[in-house]
C-alpha cells in the first residue's frame, strides 16, 4: 500500500515551500515587517482622525495644516499595507518579497549614509547596521538563497 504525500507546504510560483524550510531569520524579519505595518497603520489613521486637533499645535504647518496630516496619514496608511504584503511574501518565502526587501535594505543603508553626512550620527549609524545585517542575510545567507530558490 502506497503511502499519500501529504503537501502542507505554502504554493509560492508554482513551487511548494513548508513553513519549516523557511528560515528563522526571515520569519523573525517578517515579524518585524508585521509590526512596522501595524505601527504605521495606527500613525496613519491618527493623523486622519486627529488632523484638526493636531494641526494647531503645529504652527509650522501654516496654512497645509490639517490637509498635510490627512494626506501624510494617508501615505503611512499605503505603507502598512505594503509592509504587510512584504511580510506575507516573507513568510511564505516568495521571491519578490525577499527582492523587495532587499531593495528597501540597500536604500536605507544610503539613508543612513547620508544621515551621517547631515549630522545624525546615532541615528545613520543605527540605520546602516539594522539595513545592512537584513539586507546582507536576505542577499547573502545560503538557507536564505535555498528557501527562495
């Protein structure tokens, strides 16, 4: 009697990945995407529902006041959501997420560069060392390159 094959593996191309090929490291990165989204989906509804009371104590703000918030809450609001497909990508280890990612590493790493050269120091260097260590584990790590293959 033949045994079944049983797939409790996630469909990523066309290709089934179990949950347990996928590296800690990229489960831990997706984590943290997921936290990321949350925290910018909750700025981003504030700002919109708290635009008005917000705007006054922002005298700089001058007459874009509550508009800019509402648009700035909308753009963080996009961004959850993006950070949210990227942590599901992550998760279920597909290639344009871990791309993606990749990208968003090599990008904040520049921004830490020029942090630097502006005069956040603390700030650039924490941007270059958190970008770096997951872009390099993305890019370079071989269970990483295996899970994503």
């Amino acid at each position: 009697m033949a045994k079944k094959k049983v797939n409790t593996g996630v469909k990523t191309s066309g290709k089934s990945v179990s949950a347990k090929q996928v590296p800690v490291g990229v489960k831990i990165i997706s984590v943290l995407e997921y936290i990321g989204a949350a925290a910018d989906l909750i700025i981003g509804l504030l700002l919109i529902l708290f635009a008005r009371r917000i705007s006054p104590m922002l005298p700089r703000l001058g007459m874009l006041g509550a508009g800019f918030l509402v648009f700035f809450g909308i753009i963080c609001v996009g961004v959850a959501v993006l950070y949210y497909f990227i942590a599901r990508g992550l998760w279920r280890a597909q290639k344009w997420a871990r791309i993606i990612m990749i990208v968003f590493s090599c990008i904040g790493v520049l921004a830490g560069l020029i942090g630097l050269f502006r005069g956040g120091m603390l700030r650039g260097l924490i941007a270059i060392i958190i970008s770096g260590i997951i872009g390099g584990y993305l890019w370079f790590a071989p269970e990483v390159k295996k899970a994503f293959a």
